[in-house]
C-alpha cells in the first residue's frame, strides 16, 4: 500500500526543517558509538567501583570485560500504581541477563509523581517541569558510562517522555523501555463520570465519590483510562522501544514477568550486535508514525507539548501544524474512555496494538521501512504474545476487531480523522481535542468569563455565575507563569453546565488532563499570558469564538487587541507560585522554559522563531481547517 500523500508531505518537510539538527546530533551519537565500548574505557579502579556491590558470580562475569552490562534506569515508587511494579522488574532482568551470560544493574532511579494525586493541588505546578528533571536524571544515570544497553521502566505522563528524552543523549546505545501494564478494569468510567459530575453540583457526599474513585483505581497498574500514562504506551509500542504487543499486558500475571525477561534479554542482544541503537530508531519517520499512533487512538493532548520536546532531543522539529494536517490525514480506529465507555483492557481484548499497527500499516498511514528494538520494519509489531507450556512466543494478531464499538479496521473508521486540531487566531495558537466532543458541541461563540485561577472559577461555578452560554477563560496557568498545571478540576463543572444545555467552551495557556473530555477546550494556548500573549488582553464579556471545525479561535467584534492594556497577573497569585511545596526550587526553570509549541522545555534550544510554518501544505488534496481568524 502506498504512502498516504499527506503522509508523506509532512514527513519530507519535517526531515527538511530538522536537517541542521538532525545531522548535528546524529553527529554527536556517532562520535560517542566510534569511541568503543563503554566498559572499555573505564580503568580498573573505576571498573572495580561500578561492581564493588554487585554478586560474586556478576563481579566473575565483569571481570572478562568482553560480556554486555545493561543500565537499568527506573522510576519506581510505589505512590503510582502503575510502577509500584516495578520493585521487582530489576530483579527479572538482572537474572535474565545472567542467562545469557551478561550483567545488569541499576544505573540510577528518577523522581516519579502522581498526576491524579497532585490534581487540583500546588503540587500540580511541580508535574510538567518534572518530565525535564527526569530527563536530567536518565542522563546522571548513564553518564556513569558503564553500559551496553539500557532499559527504561517507566509508564505514567510525564515519565517515559522524560526518560525518552534522557536516554537519547545516549542514543549511541540500544535502549529498551519495559512497561508494567494497566490495572484490571473497575467500576465502569461512565458511572465514575456521573459520580463526579454530582459531586460538583453537591448531590452526592464525599464519601459517596471516594468510594467510586477507589472502586476505580484499585491495584497496581496503570489507570485503564487512555490517558496520557496509556498513551505513552501506545506510542513506545509504535515507535518500536518495546517487546512487541506489551503495552497493556496486566502488571502481576507470568505473562508480563516474561515479558519484562524477554526485554532484558533483547537488550543483551543488541549489545552485542551493535544493532538498533536508539538513535536510529528515533528518527524522522518513527516520530511521525508515533503522532499518528496518538491521533488513530484519540490519545492525550498532553503530547502535543511532550512530543515535540522529545523529538527535539533527537534533533527532530515538528509542531502543531504537522500534528493538525497529520491528523486531517488519520482515521479514528478507536473509542477509549474518554472518547467511549470502554478501557484500555476491553481496547486490548478487541484486537489491542497489534491490530491498530496492522491496520494503520497496510493502509499507507504509518512508515514501514522503520528500524526498531526487533530489527527492520514493523511486522513483529502486528504480533501478541503468550504463554505456551511455560514458554514466550508470539503469534499474529487478530484480523478482525471483535468489538467494533472499541476498535475499527481502516475501512470502517469511527470518523476520518483523528480529532486533535490547531486552532488559531487573534488569541494565539492552541490545540483542541475533538475526538470525544460531540459536532454540535464544536462551535461556540459566547461572552467570555476571565479567571486568573482555577479556584476562582469553580466558585464562579458553585455561585451559579457561569449558568449561561459562556467561554471560560483561564490565564496565567503557562509554563512561564506557574509550571503548566493541569486543569482537570474543572472537568465536572464545565460537564455540568453543556449538560444543562449551554453552549460552553474552555480557552487556557494551561494543560488538560489525558481524560479531559467532552466539552470542548482550547488548551496550550501559545504565546502565554504572562509572556505577552493575547489572553492577556481578553476582558470579561468579550466574545469569544471557537471554532474547532475550522480551526478558528478569535474574538468577534473586539478589534485590535494589542491595543489594550494588558491584564497584569496579582500579585499574591505570582507569589503563591513562586513558593511553597517545592515551586521555588524551579524558579529558574519558569525563567527560561520554552513555549508550550516548542515543548515547554528548559533541556533543549530551538532554531529563531515560533515553530509554525505558514506555507501551504505540499499535499494537493488537503483541506487547509486552520483558516486565519
């Protein structure tokens, strides 16, 4: 099956932009690759440091200095669920790697929080920042320059990209990322939903929702709603950093303890041939074929800050127009909570990654000709695995779905494209989700209602101030201004209000969870607030359109923003920011990060200028949605 046309344009112009720094980095893991084995260059003195607490039998096997030593990178903690685990995953590999006559250690561990725990909360200013911090970590950890291969153990939001980004300052060496798997499915998410929807309007106790809440998130294991920790997932499958099909394999069952074996034994293996380094699998087309993955899927909007920082630390520079025309491109293959009642375990027991990968291959909506962790091109990927007689093996996937209602084949789409789209205009630059936003719900054109936080405006809620057609605007939440939190707490209510009936839209320099849903939300926006954005400018009662079919966000009737003063940012908000719960100690991050477009990032400089090319896109059969306000 040929290329898809628009496909193909996108790439071809991504490998354009990133030319300089593409080459510049491939340079850089070349020399590192050139300058021999890792162990090789450490003296006895140093060699001797890195095993001093290891077994006899490990020190024994050291000692030939002609054996493979895997780093182990993890996140554990057992405050998330879904790498609680990973206490044990060391363990398995370590015997693994003695099985073929290798060693492996734990090169370091990184900082690891919980999202739904620090949802609403300061500590939510803390999340975003903490992708880079991890990233700094990865790279402490292997600098210790002793290894051959490395795995990564890391599921939730902002933990694999941070230890994608990390790792690919060593991209020399072959890299494996081994995932713990989601949690057994709960109460179903709709009920969760309901529950929290008459919490918000007080028609339940809060006994009432913790107890839907823990009947939702139970055991170890990720949450089974695709979010961003699921998303993740689906894009380290795609790209080919994991064991093929192992994704969404439960956390405490043989089956993932081989799984997490299997790895370790791949990670020996290509050690010793030399082959798949990380560098090589993370390139153009791998990065393309993981936005489409998300897109096919209806995953995170959270990505489209993480993708773009994790591309850029392999050299590579997309932005939000690729993920816009990409997505115009990319067929809808499945409702996943949020986008539909089921969860990610009814989404694997359907057909699962193996089926999407399949389905998106051989129709032309995914680069075949990718180098990944199991060798050249993406056919093992179109594979699960299993236990037979004790042993791994894997075999084809399903043909066809068995739950239509959970996943589609290319043929059959739930809609023909994947739902996330740029909108633009008088207000800057932000990304909507769509996917799970029903068509009526696409357009709103209503009085705006500004807030500076998100207490004020759920007390605006609670006051029955919003009980009207409105545009909740919430300002100064940019990576500049406070972190980026996310803005999940304010779901429920915006929920509340589209149900009575209104026409109510979100606009925000901030972040919405992976599950943020049904009301439509125009989030990143770019350039912040605090950084001179339009927001900034934007005054109560204003008219605000929101246009995700036509990729519109603009005032109507205001004129020249720019021509107003600009909102300045209280005081006791600024310095509520600034201290407490650990913010002040990433002060000089809120100084110097980048914009939300460019990754929000402080690891990585990008080339002059805002990445948003404005030329007409090379396919010729392209529907250009984001039209200038």
């Amino acid at each position: 099956m040929a290329l898809h046309p628009t496909l193909d344009a996108v790439t071809r112009r991504i490998l354009e932009r990133s030319r300089g720094t593409r080459a510049d980095y491939l340079r850089r893991m070349d020399a590192a690759r050139d300058n021999g084995v890792a162990r090789a260059k450490l003296s006895c003195a140093n060699w001797a440091h890195a095993f001093a607490g290891q077994t006899v039998a490990d020190k024994l096997t050291a000692m030939t200095g002609s054996q493979p030593n895997v780093g182990i990178v993890t996140a554990y903690n057992d405050m998330l669920s879904a790498h609680q685990p990973f206490e044990r995953f060391p363990h398995i590999i370590r015997e693994a790697a003695r099985e073929v006559g290798a060693t492996a250690q734990v090169a370091g561990g990184t900082p690891a929080m919980c999202d739904g725990v620090t949802q609403g909360r300061p500590g939510m200013e803390l999340s975003l920042f903490s992708r880079d911090v991890i990233a700094m970590s990865t790279g402490v950890a292997l600098t210790h320059d002793a290894f051959d291969s490395a795995i990564m153990l890391g599921v939730c939001d902002k933990i694999v990209p941070g230890l994608f980004m990390g790792a690919l300052a060593f991209g020399h060496l072959p890299v494996v990322f081994a995932p713990a798997g989601p949690m057994p499915s709960g109460i179903p998410n709709n009920e969760k939903a309901r529950i929290r929807a008459l919490y918000a309007q007080n028609q339940v106790d809060r006994a009432t929702l913790l107890q839907s809440e823990v009947g939702s998130y139970h055991s170890p294991g990720t949450c089974t709603f695709y979010g961003t920790a699921n998303s993740n997932q689906m894009m380290m499958e795609v790209i080919g950093l994991h064991m093929p099909s192992t994704a969404f394999v439960h956390p405490e069952t043989g089956l993932r303890d081989a799984l997490t074996a299997a790895a370790g034994k791949r990670a020996v293996e290509l050690a010793r041939t030399g082959e798949s380094r990380m560098a090589d699998v993370v390139d153009e087309k791998g990065i393309v074929n993981a936005i489409i993955a998300l897109l096919a899927t209806g995953g995170s909007t959270n990505h489209a800050i993480h993708l773009v920082a994790m591309a850029r630390a392999a050299g590579i520079i997309i932005d939000w127009t690729d993920m816009d025309e990409l997505s115009s491109a990319t067929p809808l293959l499945a409702r996943v909570y949020p986008n539909g009642s089921a969860d990610v375990n009814a989404f694997q027991a359907a057909g699962g990654v193996a089926f999407v990968v399949r389905e998106l291959a051989q129709n032309g909506h995914l680069h075949t000709d990718v180098t990944t962790i199991m060798g050249r091109g993406l056919e093992p990927y179109y594979q699960e695995p299993s236990m037979v007689d004790g042993q791994l093996v894997w075999r084809d996937g399903v043909a066809e779905s068995l739950d239509p209602d959970i996943v589609r084949p290319v043929s059959n789409p739930f809609q023909k494209d994947g739902g996330l789209r740029l909108v633009k205009g008088d207000l800057g630059r932000a990304v909507i989700k769509v996917s799970a936003v029903k068509p009526e719900n696409r357009v709103v054109e209503a009085p705006a209602a500004v807030f500076e936080t998100q207490e004020d405006a759920l007390q605006a809620f609670r006051d029955g101030k919003l009980n009207r057609d409105v545009v909740v605007v919430l300002r100064f939440q940019g990576p500049k201004a406070n972190g980026m939190p996310e803005l999940h707490s304010l779901s429920p209510a915006l929920s509340v209000l589209q149900d009575k009936g209104f026409k109510v839209a979100f606009v925000t320099d901030g972040r919405m969870s992976g599950a943020s849903g049904k009301t439509p939300a125009a989030i990143n926006v770019s350039p912040e607030a605090l950084a001179g954005g339009p927001l900034a400018h934007v005054q109560d009662g204003d008219i605000i359109r929101l246009d995700a079919e036509s990729g519109v966000l603009t005032t109507v009737g205001v004129g020249d923003l720019s021509a107003r003063p600009a909102a300045q940012r209280s005081q006791g908000h600024a310095d509520a920011s600034a201290w407490g719960y650990g913010r002040e100690l990433f002060g000089a991050f809120r100084h110097v990060v980048t914009t939300a477009e460019q990754g929000a990032t402080v690891c990585f400089a990008f080339p002059p200028g805002e990445p948003s090319p404005t030329d007409a896109p090379a396919d010729p059969n392209f529907v250009d949605r984001t039209v200038d306000a």
